[in-house]
C-alpha cells in the first residue's frame, strides 16, 4: 500500500458532507487526511481494529464484508467511487465491526475523526449533514432487512438490476464484481444466484454473458416474482 499524492481538495469540495466548506478550510481539513492506493486484494482493516476516522473511495470499489471463524464471509456493503465508510463507528468511538477489502485497484482518502470534530464544531450544518447521511444509512440497512426477510431471491436479484434504472428503459448493465461477491450481497448462495439467472434466462427476461447483462423484457422483469 502506497501514498499516491494528488490535489485533495479538489476531491473533498464534491464530497456532500464537505460542500460550503471555505478554500481555507479545505486547505487545513486536506493536510489531516492520508491518502491510500490500495491494490486489489489489499484488507484495508479487519474486524475488532480501532476506528480512527472515516474513508471515501476516490476510484476503485471496496467491500465490507463479516467474516465467521471458519472462513466463510458475508458481504455487507459494496462500496463504490464517491462513497464513503466508517462514520457511525467514528462516533460512537467503537472498532470495526467488520472488515474491509479492495475489489479492485482503489484509492481512498482517509479523514482524521480529531480533524473532523474540530471542523464540526466551527461548523455546526457539518453535524446536520452528517446526520443526514446516517439516516440514509439506516433507511438502506432497514431496507436490507425487509428484502431479505419478505422477498425472495429472484426478487432480490430483480432489484439489484433495476435499483438504478430511473425513469427510463433499461436495456443493458455489467455487474460492477464478482457473482460470488454480489450473491454474497443480497444474501444467496452463488449457486442460488446461478440458478436464478438461469431462471430468468430461460423465461426469456435477461441474457447473461459473463459479468454483461441484457435486459430483454423490462416490463415483465419488474412484475416477475419466480
């Protein structure tokens, strides 16, 4: 793992919590920040490590991920560019309560919690929406909870096509990683998830070519319930 020096502050002035923030100001939150190029493969913190800030994926993607005694891992959060990780924990001054690995080649900016609490306090809208973005958090974990325990893994699978489709057609998509990793994700088996492409391939919904997917029949894929 290696620093890769570029202009940060030009990065941080995108990032939501950080918009309003003076030159100035992002000038002094940018000399607080480490930045890290991460290979692929590359375990950024594990399980139980302290938490001592908060990261954002400038390129590249990331997962969190449980992992049990015997190996076996769960995929928690697919973390990609513009995202960022850590900030409850941060709070709550806890360790991670998982563990996080890059899925490609990435780099990240990692921002100081000393820093950042000095920031929040001459800046009180920084709380706000900090808050904010915690909130969304929540609204996605409890939508997590609701797929997994009311819908089935089709509709699962459904969902991860067509959660960034909009208002218009969507016609063709590429899996942003692994089958495994995203079978992990909505909480199949690989082999389950296998099954349910095969599944919608055969009724004629999808095609499936390697990681490319190929929307057939948009209308009747939303209403498909397996």
């Amino acid at each position: 793992m290696t620093n890769n020096k570029i202009r940060i502050q030009d990065f941080l002035s995108r990032i939501p919590l950080f918009q309003g923030l003076s030159g100035d100001d992002l000038d002094e939150l940018a000399t607080t920040t480490t930045q890290i190029h991460a290979p692929r493969g590359t375990v950024l913190f594990k399980q139980g490590d302290p938490c001592l800030g908060f990261h954002t994926v400038m390129y590249g993607q990331v997962k969190l991920m449980l992992s049990t005694p015997v190996g076996d891992e769960k995929v928690v959060r697919l973390i990609q560019p513009g995202g960022s990780f850590g900030e409850a924990l941060m709070f709550m001054d806890k360790a991670y309560i998982v563990s996080a690995q890059t899925l490609e080649d990435t780099l990240l900016i990692h921002v100081g919690k000393d820093a950042l609490f000095t920031k929040m306090e001459r800046h009180p809208r920084l709380a706000r929406i900090m808050i904010a973005t915690l909130s969304q958090r929540l609204h996605a974990l409890m939508s997590d909870v609701e797929a997994y325990s009311l819908r089935s893994g089709s509709q699962r699978v459904i969902g991860y096509f067509l959660k960034n489709d909009g208002d218009g057609p969507v016609q063709h998509l590429r899996l942003s990683t692994s089958k495994a990793v995203i079978a992990s994700r909505l909480n199949l088996t690989p082999e389950h998830f296998s099954r349910i492409l095969r599944e919608l391939s055969d009724q004629n919904l999808i095609e499936v070519k390697g990681r490319d997917i190929t929307i057939l029949d948009l209308k009747r894929l939303r209403s498909y319930d397996g």
